[in-house]
C-alpha cells in the first residue's frame, strides 16, 4: 500500500501525528504515550494505529489501543 498523497488533508493529519509520535519517541525513558482526544478526533487516530499496523507503517512501533470508557473514577477499567 503506498503512503497517502502529503497534499491531502487527511494525510497532512496523518503526517502531523506521526510527528507527535517521533517527538514522543525522542524522550528519554518514554515508555508509554497516553494521547487524550476529543471524540471527533477519534476515527483520525483508529486510522492512525490501523496505518501503523500495515508493513508500510512510518513509525515502526508497536501499537495497542484502549478502548474503555470513562464513567466514573472509582468503576474505571473494572468492566
């Protein structure tokens, strides 16, 4: 699959986090990267970690995505 045009909105996004990504990975000691969004940024980032999944990945990282919901401090991931 190739990388998507850099002309194209969407891959300008896609381009921008992998950017966040690589500035992450800079840090010394980053072990776990926790990206908060809003809920009209999420189908953004699925696409991000499913392209990071591919061979063709820009990152070369390995990628596990948490799914829970927040409802409450005290039942948080108890579900």
């Amino acid at each position: 699959m190739p990388h998507p045009d850099p002309n194209l909105p969407i891959a300008l996004r896609y381009q921008m986090l992998v950017a966040y990504w690589e500035s992450f990975m800079g840090k010394t000691g980053a072990r776990i990267c926790h990206w908060l969004i809003q809920d009209d940024e999420r189908q953004m980032i699925d696409q991000f970690i499913q392209m990071e999944e591919l061979f063709q990945g820009r990152t070369h990282q390995l990628f596990f995505q948490f799914n829970t919901p927040f409802d409450n401090q005290e039942e948080y991931g108890q579900n």
